[in-house]
C-alpha cells in the first residue's frame, strides 16, 4: 500500500472532529480539509475508538543499537570526526559489540564506504553538524590500461 500524501496532522485531526461534530459530510469535511472522504472516515473510526487524535507508532524491526548506544556513537565521532576508524574501534570496545556490527552501523549512517540511505539517523548526525556524504570515485582506467594488463 503506497501512501499518496502526506500524514494527517494533529491540528487537521482536530478540524476534521471539530467539522464532524458540527454535522458536516465527510466529502463537506474532505473538500474544506483538502483530503479525500476515506481519509476523513478514517480519521474518525480511529478517533471513535480510541478518543485519541495522536497516530499509533508503527511497528518495525527493533534496531540492533540502543538509543544509549547510538548517543555514544554520535558523540565520538562529532568529537573526533577526522579519526573515524578508531573511534569505531573505541565504540565496539565501549559498548561491548562486534566491531564490524558498529562499523557497519557507521558506514550506513556516514556514507564511508557504502552509500548513503535516508534516515532518521543521518538527519541526526546533520543537525549535529556532521556531513554526512563522502562519496568516492572509481580510478579512471583507459582502454590502453586494460589492453596492457591483460597481455
């Protein structure tokens, strides 16, 4: 199921309850909202059954690094981001994890040697003030190079 827009916020949610009580339709309500009527009725069985306006948290896998963790990997390196290598050393030690666990937990989120993927913890490491892109280029090679290697 892909998701067409964005999430409904907690102030449309209110609008939405609000328009409802007052004896609006649902397309009345999805046409002063902008939203389509699923989206309206949906908002409304959710807030009829659980008299909240707040989303439910999704579920997800549960990430190998604590949120501890992590704060301690952010740390050491926006402390010592020119030494990354050892400071993924340190890390594993501290935090009693496999070495290539935390360095790959790094190369994801800093982009050192895989490239980057978005999320939640590469917008972390930005707002720290750490960049987070170091893209690499493959050696150019000319054909000539190849042809003389091969003989």
């Amino acid at each position: 199921m892909d998701l067409k827009g964005k999430e409904i916020t907690p102030e449309e949610r209110k609008i939405i309850i609000k328009l409802r009580n007052e004896g609006k339709t649902l397309r009345e309500i999805g046409k002063i909202v902008g939203r389509t009527h699923s989206s309206i009725q949906r908002v409304i069985n959710n807030y009829t059954s659980s008299k909240s306006i707040i989303s439910k948290p999704r579920s997800g896998r549960p990430s190998k690094l604590t949120a501890r963790e992590k704060r301690y990997v952010f740390k050491s390196v926006r402390l010592n981001p020119q030494h990354v290598r050892h400071t993924v050393e340190r890390v594993a030690a501290r935090i009693i994890l496999r070495y290539s666990r935390v360095c790959k937990f790094l190369d994801w989120v800093l982009g050192i040697l895989y490239h980057i993927r978005t999320s939640q913890l590469d917008i972390a490491f930005r707002r720290i003030g750490f960049v987070a892109t170091s893209y690499y280029r493959k050696p150019y090679r000319t054909r000539g190079f190849l042809y003389s290697s091969v003989r």
